[in-house]
C-alpha cells in the first residue's frame, strides 16, 4: 500500500547505530590490517627460521618426550595401552 514506509538502514554502521558515539581504535585498526597481511610481509632470515624450527619441531618434541618419560616411570593407564 501507499502509506507504507521502506525500513531505515544504516550504511555500515554495524550493530551500533552512529548516534551512540562508538568510534574506532586506530591502533586495534592498525593490528588487524597487520594481520591481514603477515604472509606478505614476514621475511624469513636466519633470525627467524630457527625459531620457526624450534617452536614447531623442537618444542613439541620436548613435551612428548617429558610426558612419555613420565608416563613409563609412572606406570600410566595410557602407557600401558600402548604398549
């Protein structure tokens, strides 16, 4: 019908209409552009790739390692599945 009015969007204003005062943090802006865009701006260098290696390689290693040792002086339940 004529008398019909169309709903009133806001244009990007997300949940939070613009008349309550919610402004962004340019910093917390910066981040998440940052983070879009770490594949292309990390560089791989001998600082770098060690400690890559080390915290997906070596660490976790470790941690089973120290867990498994555990587990055998212990006589753990899990232990003893696996064998």
């Amino acid at each position: 019908s004529a008398n019909q009015t169309s709903q009133r969007r806001s244009m990007g204003g997300g949940p939070y209409p613009y008349n309550l005062g919610v402004k962004k943090n340019k910093f917390i802006e910066e981040w998440n552009g940052r983070r879009e865009i770490t594949e292309k701006s990390f560089n791989a260098s001998s600082k770098t790739v060690p400690w890559i290696l080390f915290l997906c390689v070596v660490f976790p290693y470790g941690v089973y390692a120290v867990s498994r040792d555990e587990q055998k002086k212990t006589g753990g339940r899990r232990y003893q599945d696996l064998c």
